[in-house]
C-alpha cells in the first residue's frame, strides 16, 4: 500500500519525514485559505528535498499550478477542488505530470461523473466533502466505494488515523484498486508539523496488514 503524507512545510519536519519514514510522497498545499499553505518564499527550502513532492491546488490556475511545479519541483499534481475535465486534460497535456483527481464524497458518488476523466488521471483521491475542501479530519462513508466501478487505482483520503487501519484492511481485501493512503490532520503536532513517530506507528501497522 503507497503512502501520502499532506500537509508540510518545515523543512526540518520533511527531513526527518524522509530519514525514518520515506513515504512514497510528500503533499504541499497550495491553497491560501488553508492553516497548511506553503507561502512561495518556502520555495528555497523545500525544492531540493530528496522526496516526490505533490502540489495540492483548489482551483488554481494553470499558471499558478506551473509557477509552483518550477519552484517547489512539484512532480504530481492533485486538483482538489472542483477542476473541470476541460482543465484536467489542459494540465495533464501541458505538464505531463501524474495527475490525482480528488473527489470529496458527501453522501454518493455519480460515477459517470467520473468516468471522463479516467484517460486523464493516474489515480482518482477520494476525501470528505467539505467547505474548507481538505484537511477536515473527517473520514466518510467507505460503503459508497464498495461498487468501485475502474480499474484505475485510488487513494482513500480523509480523517485517517491509526484507529482506522482494521477497516482499511477490510476496505482493501473487497476494492483491490484501493493502492494508496492519504494522511494529513491526524498526525499533527500543529497545522503543517507532523508527530513522525505516530506516522512511523500508522507505517508499520498498516504495512503488517495490507
Ligand atoms: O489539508 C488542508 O488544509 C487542505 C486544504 C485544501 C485542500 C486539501 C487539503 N488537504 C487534503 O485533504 C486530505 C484530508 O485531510 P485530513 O486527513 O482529513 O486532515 C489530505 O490528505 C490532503 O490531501
């Protein structure tokens, strides 16, 4: 099971994020309204860490996403807000880069919606619908995924935490495309600064069961 660790911007807290855990990435939230905003002159500090780094944007522009990728070394990019198909495809084209096409779960999910943007993305990102976009804390209600229609793969995103891993280990054992976690809130000591030894904990555990 990949991992994802969202939400940073010390560059003392990555390094140590890459020296014990090495996840397979590190998210940087692009969002001003967000406690976890990465401001651009932490660009300098960040840019040469030796982890793939994800741009998480809530509808920016292209240039705005383009201007992050080149000073940040932004290598995914995550749409999570409500980026159209028409914007999708334009990043994917220009950029070249992984996409992750986040879709915040209320009560249902119409998977015609999502079916367009199969060709367009490298895994779809699940997360709790709500006004601040991300970083809610919350998780949702899993029994929606169960008719996962794709075979594209997906992160489950939302209010993950280290009491969460039996039913992931369920969830995981019935949606096979389920490859990766997201993890944000629920590991912080502050906005934007991990506790690495919780993450190290949520690692090992979930290593041991999927
Ligand atoms: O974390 C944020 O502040 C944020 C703001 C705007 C868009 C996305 C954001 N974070 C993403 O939300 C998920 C879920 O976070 P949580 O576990 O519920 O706290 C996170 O993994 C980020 O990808």
């Amino acid at each position: 099971m990949k991992l994802k660790v969202c939400g940073m911007r010390s560059e003392e807290n990555i390094r140590e994020l890459i020296a014990q855990i090495n996840p397979d990435w590190m998210g940087l939230i692009f969002y001003p309204k967000s406690p976890r905003f990465v401001p651009q002159n932490l660009a300098d500090s960040i840019v040469d860490l030796p982890i793939k780094k994800v741009g998480v944007f809530v509808n920016a522009s292209l240039d705005e996403i383009k201007t992050s990728i080149r000073d940040f070394g932004i290598q995914i990019i995550q749409l999570h807000g409500e980026e159209s198909l028409e914007f999708t495809k334009l990043v994917k084209e220009d950029t070249g880069l992984e996409i992750f096409k986040v879709f915040s779960i209320k009560d249902d999910i119409d998977w015609k919606t999502l079916e367009v943007f199969v060709p367009f993305v490298d895994y779809f990102l699940f997360d709790t619908f709500t006004k601040g976009y991300g970083g809610s804390g919350k998780t949702f209600d899993w029994e929606v995924l169960k008719n996962y229609p794709f075979e594209k793969p997906f992160l489950l995103s939302g209010g993950l935490s280290i009491e969460n891993i039996p039913d992931i280990q369920k969830l995981k054992l019935e949606i096979p495309q389920l490859l990766g976690l997201d993890i944000n809130s629920k590991f912080e000591i502050d906005p934007a600064l991990k506790e690495i030894g919780k993450i190290r904990e949520f690692k090992e555990r979930i290593s041991s069961v999927v």
